[in-house]
C-alpha cells in the first residue's frame, strides 16, 4: 500500500518579497510607509537604484536605474542608502518561517525561495507563509503556485504586490499564451526585438511554430524553449542546504522564578519543534533542552533516544524529565528546545493501517492539518493549558484542549 509519490501532481511555490530592501525600510521607519521610498547608494549622484516602494514605482522608478534620474522623476521621495545587514537578517527570519513548511526550499535570492510541497494543497501553504510572514516580520511576500516552477514564479510575478495566484495545468495554456515572449527564459530583449519583426510577440504566436524551427532560430536551447511555451517544466527544486536541527526559543516578557512555570512553555515548544519536523517528514534521535538564565548565562542538555521520535507527546515526556534533572540556580530569561539526528520519517505510509499505530502520530497529523489551515495552534495539547491553570506539572501530555 502507500502513495507512489511519482504519480503524485508536483505542487511548487514561489515566494518573493515585495520591494524587499524598501519594506524593510518601512517596516523599521513607520514614517516612510505609504510614502516613495527609494533605496540605492549615493543619493543625488552617479549610484542607481536598488530597489524601491510600490508608491515609488508609480513614479516611474525602477530597479538599476541611476538615482539621479530616480531624483528628477520623484524629488520629495525618501531616499536612503541601502542597509544590507539589516535585509540579511529579515531574510534569514523569512527562510525561516518558510522552512516551517517544507524541507525542500530552493532559495533563489536574498528574497526569492521556490518550495516543493507536492502532495499537499499549495495554496494553502501559501496563505499560511503569507500570514505568517507579515505577522511575525511586518513585510509582505507574494506566491505563485503551480505545478513546475517555470509557472509559479510567473505566477508570483503576475499577482505581485502582495498576491496569491494559482495557475493549475488547466489554466496554465491561456496563462501563458498571453503573455510576451520576452517572459519566456532563453529569450532576451535582443532575439525578442527580432521576433517582433517576424510578428511573433505573445507566446501563442510563438508556439504556432514548428519544432524544427524552434531548433534552428535558438540552436540547443529550443527544444526547452518551445517546452516552455507548452508550459512543460520538470526542473526539480534544489535544497540549498541540509536541515541538520530544528529549534525554537522563547525569551520571557519577565524572568520565570519556578521549573513549574516553565512547563506550559516548555509544551508549546515541543508542539512548535514537533509540527516543523513533521511537516519535513523527519524524526529526531536527539532531543534537548537550552535555558538561558537571568545573569544570561546558558546551560543545555540533550538526550540521545534509543529511537527516533516526532510526537509532541515523546518530546514533551522526554524533555520534561531533561528539565526535572536539571539545576536551576536563577530565574529563567529564555528557554529553546532543540531536535536533532534527524532522520526521514515517511509522512505518508499509512499509519491506521499499519501494525500497532501510534495513536500519538495520528492526533499529531491532525493536528498539523488543523494548524496549517488556522495558523498557530487553535487546538493545544493537554499540558500547556492544565499547568498554566493550575500551577501544577503534568507528567505527560494527555488529552487536547482549545486554546
Ligand atoms: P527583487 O525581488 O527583484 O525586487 P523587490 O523585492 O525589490 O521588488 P518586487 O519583488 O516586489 O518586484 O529583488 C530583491 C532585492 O534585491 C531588492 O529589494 C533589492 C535587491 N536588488 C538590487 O539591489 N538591485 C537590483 O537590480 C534588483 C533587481 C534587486
Ligand atoms: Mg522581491
């Protein structure tokens, strides 16, 4: 039994930022929203532009486009110099929300990303990423979603600024028909120039041509060319990069005094940790703890299990008793959980059939569906709520709860 993955439909989305360095500025300056904001060396000068706020564009301004000419076309806008430490680390917080989502992530740019989720509902990932994303960052990103990359990153580029678009295989001919042949990669301003002597402007005009001309116009590269125009793309997405631990961390309003009190907290970490490792179709062996004190020093513990786990239940007993053997001398400023040896765990064997089910892995799967589609848990394991009610220690989590 089982899914065979290859007849799976790829689902693929694209993520950008919109005007990324300039809603960053935005976001950090609340006097610059709504206004042209325009980012680039040397103001005034000889620099160009870098990138620049949607009411700039309006304007006219646009990206690489010197800022002496970006200053005729908008004197009163805000022009600032760009600050690339800041944009790296707005950047690495969004790959870090878009990691919540998939372990395959292709990451483009400073603020491009293309995520496989083949086998589950694009859009509504999507939506989640978008949510979260202006939530927790202040900035918004637009998403294409389709089922090769080619299309998604059209289809981001079309809804832009801060849209969601669709384009299934049944859309995808019309899509693609209108649109420019300059759109298509491997076509550039130069052989778009020629085309357009030959009366070949939108893609439909183009894909009336026959292969061998397709052969003899772009050499090697027309065979992906005319691919393209038939919305043919099997370009896998590339991980960037290994996800080697999964963590999360909670620094406190005010210094926590008890153990006990930190148990609530300590369930919603396990429930974060748990729901990103499931959702990259991992378990982890090693489990830890991270708590960092009031005087700011940092002590950790980790338990390396005799197999590996992802249930929100196996973290939440496991590192309970991390934490019950663990000294506490000061109050607690911040405490993290941490996952690693991570494994592949395969989400989609069929876990009701299989022998002995872990009833935990069912409720956890549930779970995550109910949290993808509501955002943050709507439905929260037992012992979050009954510790923080009651002040006692649950020794396990046991029975859900609404939040
Ligand atoms: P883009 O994603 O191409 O542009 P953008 O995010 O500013 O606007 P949008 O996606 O909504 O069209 O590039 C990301 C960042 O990279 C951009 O904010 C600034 C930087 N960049 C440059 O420095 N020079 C350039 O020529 C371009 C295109 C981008
Ligand atoms: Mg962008």
């Amino acid at each position: 039994m089982g899914t065979n993955l290859r007849e799976v439909e790829r689902s693929i989305i694209h993520v950008d930022a919109d005007a990324f360095f300039a809603s960053v500025e935005q976001r950090d300056n609340p006097e610059y929203r709504g206004k042209p904001v325009i980012v680039g060396h040397d103001p005034k000068g000889r620099g160009v532009v870098s990138t620049c706020s949607y009411e700039a564009r309006a304007f006219g301004i646009r990206s690489a486009m010197p800022m002496a000419v970006a200053y005729r076309l908008c004197p009163h806008g805000i022009f600032v110099r760009p600050r690339m430490e800041r944009y790296a680390e707005v950047s690495r917080a969004m790959f870090s929300i878009i990691e919540r989502y998939s372990p395959l992530i292709e990451e483009v740019s400073i603020d491009e990303a293309y995520l496989d989720v083949s086998g589950e509902d694009g859009r509504e990932i999507a939506l989640c990423i978008k949510r979260d994303v202006v939530k927790e960052l202040g900035i918004t990103v637009t998403a294409g979603v389709s089922y090769c990359k080619f299309l998604a990153k059209l289809a981001s580029d079309a809804a832009k600024p801060d849209g969601l678009l669709v384009i299934s295989r049944d859309d995808a001919a019309a899509f693609l028909e209108g649109l420019p042949v300059s759109r298509i990669p491997g076509i550039g301003p130069k052989t778009a120039a020629k085309l357009d002597k030959w009366g070949i402007r939108t893609v439909y005009d183009l894909k009336k041509m026959p292969p061998e001309w397709f052969e003899s116009t772009f050499g090697k590269s027309g065979s992906r060319i005319l691919a393209l125009c038939q919305g043919q793309d099997d370009e896998p997405v590339a991980p960037s990069r290994e996800v080697k631990s999964i963590s999360e961390e909670t620094t406190f309003a005010e210094d926590v005094p008890s153990k006990v009190s930190l148990y609530p907290h300590l369930a919603l970490l396990c429930q974060d940790v748990g729901f990103r490792l499931r959702r990259s179709g991992l378990k982890a062996r090693v489990l830890g703890i991270k708590v960092k004190f009031s005087d700011f020093s940092v002590s950790t513990r980790e338990v390396t299990l005799p197999e590996a786990v992802s249930t929100d239940h196996a973290f939440y007993t496991t590192l309970k008793s991390l934490l019950d053997r663990m000294k506490l001398p000061k109050p607690v400023r911040l405490l993290g959980v941490f996952a690693r040896g991570l494994q592949t765990d395969d989400p989609r064997q069929p876990l009701l059939l299989s022998s002995g089910p872990d009833q935990w892995e069912v409720l956890c799967r549930s779970l995550d569906q109910l949290r993808l589609k509501y955002g943050k848990p709507l439905v929260r394991l037992g012992a979050s709520i009954s510790a923080r009610a009651t002040g006692e220690a649950p020794a396990s989590l046991d029975g859900i709860a609404k939040s």
